[in-house]
C-alpha cells in the first residue's frame, strides 16, 4: 500500500476523542428594574477593580508564584469583599495567567515554524522551483534582500518572547485586546467613545461565584433557588443595598433554564456545587445569568467498539463537511452527505453556522445508526504562517478560515449528547490517496464524487483501522482456495461474504448497458475508404428459396 513507501511520515494511529468534562446553560434575566440594575453595575465594577489589581499581582509574581503568596492575596481581597468571592477571584486570575502562558507558548511555536522555513528558503539558489512538499527558493535577489530582513526581525521577536517565557511574564488585557484596539478604529467600527467606553466597562466587569457542594443549592455567593428566584450576596463596602438579610441582594426578575432544566434542578435540590456568572450584553442591552458545573470524568469507550457498527469519516473544509457512511469493513454506503456553513460576517453568525452544521451531521449520524464519526486532527499551526506560502494570500487566509479549535470542542460536546464518539485521526494524504483510490470508481451518472467526498472515506477507511486503498493485491492464479481471499475482505463469519460484488457503475466494464442499447454511436474513422457503391443488389429469382 502507498503508506508504506519511503518519504512519507509515519501515520499515527486513530484515537477516540475525550468527552466534555463540563455543562454550561444560559437563561435571561427579564423585567429588572433600574434598582436592580443599579446594584448589578456597582457590585460588576467592585469586584471587577478587585480582580484586575489581583491580576496584576499574579502577573507580577511570574514564577515565583506559591501557595503562600495566593493566601495573601486572597486574604487582601477578603477585607474588601468576602472569603468566597475572593476564591472565585483568585481562581478566575489563575485561569486567565494560564491561559494567557499558552497563548504565550502557541506563539513561540508559531515564530519557530516562520524562521525555520525562512532560513530553509533563502538556503536554496534563487529561482529553484519547489514541490508539494517544501517550498523553493525565492524569485528575485529583491525578495531575497527582504525575506533576509524579515528573518532577522523574527529571530529579535522569537528572542524577546522566549525571554518572558522563561522569566515568566505575560501579557493580559482585561476586556480584550481586539476591543481595546477598537478604541483607536472608532470610525471603522460605527461606533461612537461613549459605546466603546460601555463595552469596555462591561467586559471588565466581574459578578461571578465558584459553587461549593454542601451549601444550601450548591451555592452561597450567588443563589438560585428551585423557583428561580435570584439573589447575591454583597461585597462588605456595599452592604447598605442588600434588601434581603445577611447583607444579600434578591432581584425581581426569576430564571428557568429550558435547556438541561431537570439536570439544574436535580442537582441544585441535592446542594452540589452550581457555578454562577451575570454578565450584561450591552449590544441588546440585557442580562443574562449563566450556570455551569463539572461532570465526573467518563471513560472513553475502546476503540473497537465505536467502531462495531461503522463510521462516518468527515472532511473539514472552508465552508463545508464532507461526510460519507461505512460500514465496520470500510465499503462505502449510499451516497456522500454535504453539510455547508458559512463563516463570513459576525463572530455570532460564524458560531451559529457551525452549529447548526454540526446539528444536522450528528442528527444524520444518529438515523444512520452508526457509533462514531471520523474526524481529521487538523492543526494549522505551521501551514498559517506566509513564510511558507509566501504570496498565496487566499490560501493562507482560507487555511486560517477553518475553525480547527473551535470545530473540535463543538462537536465532541454535542455528540456525547446523542451518545456518539469522535474517533480523531491523522490527516496525512487523505485528500492524495482518497481521490486516487475512490472518486473515480464511485463516480456514476447520477452520483458525483468529489475530491473532498473521497476524502471522507479515507477518514473513515483510517478511523476504522483499514488502509486507504480498497483492496490488496489478489491471491496468487488459481491459489484462491489455499491462499485464502484478500486480506482487506468481510470476516470469515459474514453473512454474503461470497456473493457477487454489484457493479459500481451501470454495466460492467466492456458490456452493453442493461436496457441493450448503446450509451453513444460509434465514432467515425480516420481511415479513408472509397465512396459507397449506388448500385442496388438483387437477388436473383433462380436462387430464391423461399
């Protein structure tokens, strides 16, 4: 088979992916008056100056950071809240220093890949073409002299970020870069200082609470009860706005969660730990409550078993899935399923595009009855850079247009929903081989195979365990009943394993089709030949018989 020639990486072997480890439910908070918005604002920016002075001692702490010195920052912040808001603080902080070093490493890794392939282009002569597996030297001493440039910038940057990252420093912006960067763009984002200055303060705000199991509804910060009634429980500097007793807040606005409600309330009347956080979205100009809590760690199921009833092996593109179904032997069935989305416009509607495209392949996989889906490993990191494709901008942008991160995450919760399994796999030369071996023999009159289609059954074909190609080579003539059949066939136990395989096409290669008739005329020939003869045959009375 072509995976084992020479020059090519090693194939590493399919794995099921982990399920979630997390449920998160939204619900609005309706009918609020200004009272209780009020307080909202006030508590958000409290505790949001609270978390960005916290931020800012982790930070500065770097690797020096210890159980001790989170006590003392957590026992500052308690002066000026209370013990379980400052936790929820310090954890967010935690979170988002951690987050923030591997975004930190993910770069490194991204600059490493941009030298390297620099240094291996301006190695070769210029001129000299490349191939499909490396990219050739540059095309003019022009290009040359600047790429010599470009390098020697990255190879300063690459320096610079690896010093923070052994020093132990990084860089977080509360609220977001790409939002305070908008600051400087206010006439290209149509928006005015004052919108901006709103946004800002919002996503800076914090109004969040860790549950905590054995606590009355799994929560004592921020409490919901089985009627959905809301309360808080104030920071110590804003007391004097509780309306309840104990210095707790209750809004008059109630929530009930549609999605996963029963799982909520279940848990909620047994007190385990629910997670809260209130957040305002000040483009619609409301306020959500979100709730979220952790799952015990399921087991994956063996490899073997996801695939028992077959697969469907997905192929990830720019602005669609291409699926196709096979069974546990790795033969195609029916015909292949396309699933489009499209990713322009708002961050909102790419999500929604995504989701609903995942909705309608797992609802698919589900009718089909099938226990996995094939999916590729993708990662992009170093096919992003321009360094490799250097003037091929539509490519790099539509490498960098698919949603590799997100996709993964997405569908992995949303089919341990209805009880399916991702089984992740390498995508080395799905798309070579797929066409090479499948998209023509499956091509008929009224099925069109294309490459991206033969893919997904090399996905699958490779989630399964079976090699790419549809069949080894024969037993040796006449050997059949000693030899045995061909390694990539049904069991030996499988029903109809000695029947006729049905013709892919519409009539066998060489014969007539199979209502008699021929698909075209013959086509005329090249050799010349004398006129046809005008004289009419007769024949002659003396031998006629009949």
């Amino acid at each position: 088979m072509a995976e084992s020639k020479n020059q090519l990486r090693t194939i590493a072997p399919p794995f099921v992916a982990v399920g979630p480890t997390g449920v998160a439910i939204r619900d609005r908070l309706k009918h609020l008056t200004s009272q209780d918005e009020r307080v909202l604002r006030a508590v958000g920016e409290h505790q949001g100056r609270l978390s960005s002075r916290d931020l800012k001692a982790r930070c500065a702490d770097g690797h020096d950071h210890s159980a001790r010195t989170w006590a003392t920052r957590k026992r500052e912040l308690t002066a000026l809240s209370s013990s379980r808001i400052a936790g929820a603080i310090t954890k967010a902080t935690h979170d988002q220093w951690a987050l923030a070093r591997r975004c930190q490493a993910a770069h490194i890794q991204k600059l490493a890949a941009g030298i390297n392939m620099l240094r291996h282009r301006l190695s070769l002569p210029i001129g000299e073409k490349g191939t499909k597996r490396a990219a050739g030297g540059y095309r003019s001493k022009s290009e040359w002299f600047h790429k010599s440039r470009r390098l020697a910038m990255l190879e300063d940057r690459h320096a610079t970020v690896v010093a923070e990252w052994q020093a132990g420093r990084v860089c977080v912006v509360r609220g977001g870069k790409r939002l305070l960067n908008t600051r400087h763009h206010l006439a290209q984002a149509e928006l005015t200082e004052e919108q901006w200055r709103e946004r800002w303060e919002a996503e800076r705000w914090f109004i969040g609470a860790d549950g905590e199991s054995g606590k009355r509804f799994g929560n004592e910060t921020i409490r919901v009860t089985p009627d959905g009634e809301v309360s808080i429980r104030l920071p110590a500097p804003l007391a004097h706005l509780a309306n309840a007793q104990h210095g707790r807040y209750v809004l008059t606005s109630t929530v009930a969660f549609a999605h996963r409600g029963a799982e909520w309330a279940d848990r909620i009347a047994a007190h385990r730990a629910v997670a809260y956080r209130i957040h305002l979205d000040v483009d619609r100009g409301r306020w959500y409550l979100t709730a979220s809590w952790q799952r015990p760690v399921v087991k994956t199921i063996p490899l073997e078993t996801a695939r028992a009833r077959g697969v469907i092996g997905v192929d990830t593109n720019a602005d669609h899935f291409a699926a196709y179904r096979l069974d546990r032997h790795g033969n195609p069935i029916g015909d292949p399923r396309r699933f489009g989305f499209d990713l322009s416009g708002s961050a909102g509607h790419r999500d929604a595009q995504i989701r609903h495209a995942l909705t309608r392949l797992i609802n698919w996989a589900v009718r089909a009855g099938v226990a996995a889906i094939g999916i590729e490993d993708l990662d992009f990191t170093t096919e992003k850079t321009r360094e490799k494709h250097g003037r091929r901008k539509r490519f790099r942008q539509l490498i960098s247009g698919i949603p590799t991160g997100k996709l993964k995450a997405r569908l992995v919760s949303m089919a341990a929903e209805q009880g399916l399994s991702i089984v992740a796999v390498d995508p080395a030369y799905t798309s070579q081989w797929g066409a090479q071996h499948w998209q023509k023999p499956l091509a008929t009159s009224h099925r069109t195979m294309s490459r991206h289609d033969a893919a997904g059954i090399a996905i699958g074909r490779r989630a399964l365990g079976h090699p790419v190609r549809r069949r080894t080579a024969p037993p040796p003539h006449d050997r059949r009943d000693r030899a045995g059949h061909r390694t990539i066939q049904a069991g030996p136990g499988d029903r109809g394993r000695e029947g006729t395989r049905p013709p892919t096409t519409d009539r066998p290669p060489g014969g007539p089709s199979p209502n008699g008739t021929r698909k075209r005329e013959p086509s005329a020939s090249n050799t010349v030949r004398d006129a046809p003869s005008t004289q009419q045959w007769v024949q002659h009375s003396l031998t006629h018989t009949g």
